[in-house]
C-alpha cells in the first residue's frame, strides 16, 4: 500500500499497471486501534509510532487516491472499523467503497440510517 501511496503523491499513479484482481484494504485509525498500537510502542518498539503517524497521514490525505482506484475499478476498504460514530464518519468523509467490520448487523444499521443523505 505503501508503494501505491509514494505513487500516487508523486503523481506517477495513473501510469502504473495494477492487477484488477487486487483489493486495496487499508487500515483505518480508529480509537481503538490507536490505543492497541500506543501500548505495543511502549512495549515492542518506538517504531509503532512511526506506524501510527504514517496510518493518520494517510487517512487524513489518501481519499484523491482512492478515489483514482474506484474509478479504475479497483475495490477499496477501511478494516477494522467497529465504533457506530466511526463508521458513519467513513461513510461519509472518505470515498473508499467498503467498510471490513467485526459487526456487520450494527454497522449496516448505520449505513441505512445514512441513506437519505446519499439519495
């Protein structure tokens, strides 16, 4: 993912070959999802903080490019995004095409009572 990011700030994305079987899932910094990765920084390596704030960056900037991946046709996907308010926030702030959750029953009940705003 991270090769398809540098590609796609440098510009040089449209003209990559990408093999239309892929799936681009991304991670998704949720709250806890934060907080799992703090206290592996703490515990394994300082290094996770690296991680943390390239996963943030990412998040905050990548909706051009995957944006640019939906248009060729491309799945796109956040994981693990569990929380209702985090789900509708995605659904509504980020243009990727799926959300990879552990509770599909609540989070379709978010998406639906999101509907009138995409009709």
């Amino acid at each position: 993912m991270i090769r398809y990011l540098l590609l796609y700030y440098t510009g040089l994305l449209p003209f990559v070959k990408i093999d239309h079987h892929e799936v681009f899932a991304m991670p998704y910094m949720t709250r806890d999802y934060l907080r799992m990765k703090i206290i592996e920084a703490k515990e394994k390596s300082s290094l996770y903080y690296l991680f943390i704030v390239i996963t943030v960056f990412a998040n905050w900037t990548n909706n051009g490019m995957i944006e640019h991946l939906n248009k060729r046709g491309l799945h796109t996907n956040y994981w693990v995004i569990n929380d209702d308010d985090e789900i509708k926030h995605v659904a509504l702030n980020t243009k990727v095409k799926g959300i990879m959750t552990d509770r599909p029953t609540a989070a379709a009940k978010v998406l639906e009572s999101l509907k009138p705003r995409f009709n």
